[in-house]
C-alpha cells in the first residue's frame, strides 16, 4: 500500500485505475484511526475495487480554542489499520498542499450545517463540507464512506454532494461501539478511567428517550428526560440533545423517521452520538 502527499499523484492514481475499468472508493480520515475507521474501509473495500483513504487533520474544522495542535497523530500505527481493512492508496497530504496560499472558498451547507452542532461550532460544518468536497473534487470517487457516527456530518456531507452535482454516492456505515455502548471515537482517550466508566451513559440515555419515543411519548419531553439522566451520571454539561427529523434536522413531525442526536462534556472530551427512533 502506497502513501502519497500531493493532489497530482492521487489524481495520476485515479486515472490509472479508471482506465483499468475499477470502481473507486474514498473514506476521508483525520487518523487516529480505531475500529470504527476499519469498518468505514472495509465496508468501500466491499463495494468498490479500489479503496483510498486520506487523513488529514482539517484546521478550518476547528476553532482557536480547539484541540487542532493537540488532536493525535500516529500516521505509523493508521497505516497499519488501513492495511488490515483493506485500502489500498493513503493520500496524506501537507496543509499547503490542501489551502494553497491565496485560498479562498468556503462550502456552507445552510439550515442542516447551522443547526444543533452548527450552533455551538459555527466553523465546523463550513471546514468540513470546503475539505470533503475538495476531496470528491479531488479524487472523483464512484462512492465514499462517512460514519453514522456523526450522524449531523453525514446529512450535510450528502446535502453539499448532491447541491454541487458531485457524481459520487455518499455511503452511511453504522456506528461501530465499545461491548458497553460508547461510541468508538479519537477523542475517547481524552477520557481518564473514571470518566470511561460513565461514558455510556449517553448512549444508555437517548437509547432509552428513543425507545420511550417509539411508544408514543412526546419528544421534547424524552430529550429532556435524557439530559437529566446523563447529568447525574456525572456528565458536566449537555450541549444538546434533541429529537430531529432525520433527514432535515428539523423539529420531527408525525410519521417522518426521527434521530437522537447528543453532544456532552465529560472531562476534556467532548461526546458526541445518535441513534435512531
Ligand atoms: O469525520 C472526520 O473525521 C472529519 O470530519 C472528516 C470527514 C474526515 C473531514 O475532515
């Protein structure tokens, strides 16, 4: 398995492929990558013949006051993982090989990019949708392969493809969770032992909202019902959790299917999970 740094050379591999008559699938990565990474690329290498995966930690998805310099690296260690899932091209390119000097366009994916996460990470969104579609752009994938994880990403990431007539299907994988529920994540080993141990907690509560939810409760009430319970589980803080419609991200309406979607403090880390209604 190759590494490559520069836009031609990914470009130049796509090409070669192409004209070998293969399907192209693209999984974007920060690195760091755990179990859940593994399944995003086996689950292109299923359905496409040839599979890239980049990492590259995007700085215009974080703030000032976010983790950016301290977010982990270990491109040894993600080389491995790739390997073991199936990959075949790792595109790991420098950030001026990503915002060249003089870069200026930004991708913002209005209402869906805005709400929930957009309201307490008003850059987030913006950095994500400017480097993924950079990315598409890029390497021109038949499909790429984003987590259920961050279930808010997915639907913008979808929303942007389809508004800038990208050709490539966007692909959800399922979470991929610890034996006691918590989402597998980079950031769990911002968790010390203690807080590990209430860290499921989250999933616990909107599973439970979820399932009240299901059997005819109003969902205000089991979002709210679920901020108390992970708050006593010795959270600190919940910057939302909220039932939405799952394709718009709007206020859910009868009959329309419904998501938990939740993000709270625990320590230094920053928690993030959903689950379906
Ligand atoms: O989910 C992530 O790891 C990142 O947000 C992504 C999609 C690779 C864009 O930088």
């Amino acid at each position: 398995m190759q590494v490559i740094r520069t836009i031609a050379d990914l470009r130049s591999h796509v090409a070669t492929w192409r004209r070998d008559g293969h399907r192209v699938g693209l999984v974007p990565t920060m690195g760091a990558l755990h179990p859940g990474h593994a399944s995003l690329i086996k689950r292109s290498a299923a359905d496409a013949d040839r599979t890239v995966v980049t990492i590259f930690v995007n700085p215009t998805q974080f703030s000032p006051q976010e983790d950016f310099a301290t977010y982990p690296r270990d491109e040894a260690r993600d080389l491995d993982i790739i390997t073991g899932a199936g990959g075949h091209l790792v595109f790991a390119p420098e950030i001026r090989e990503v915002y060249r000097d003089g870069h200026r366009t930004k991708v913002e994916v209005q209402s869906l990019g805005q709400t929930l996460e957009g309201e307490f990470r008003p850059h987030f969104f913006v950095g994500v949708a400017t480097i993924v579609a950079k990315l598409l752009i890029q390497a021109l994938p038949d499909i790429a392969v984003f987590g259920e994880k961050d279930y808010q990403q997915l639907c913008v990431i979808r929303q942007m493809a389809q508004d800038l007539d990208i050709p490539t299907e966007i692909i959800g994988a399922e979470t991929v969770r610890e034996p006691d529920g918590l989402a597998m994540s980079s950031r769990n080993r911002y968790l010390s032992n203690a807080e590990r141990i209430i860290a499921p907690a989250m999933h616990a509560a909107i599973s439970q909202a979820a399932g009240r939810i299901a059997k005819g409760a109003n969902p205000a009430t089991a979002a709210a019902e679920a901020v108390s319970e992970v708050l006593s589980a010795g959270f600190q803080r919940v910057d939302y959790i909220a039932a939405r419609d799952a394709e718009t991200l709007r206020e859910p309406a009868k009959g329309r299917p419904m998501r938990i979607l939740a993000t709270a403090w625990l320590g230094q880390a920053r928690l993030i999970d959903n689950v379906a209604v």
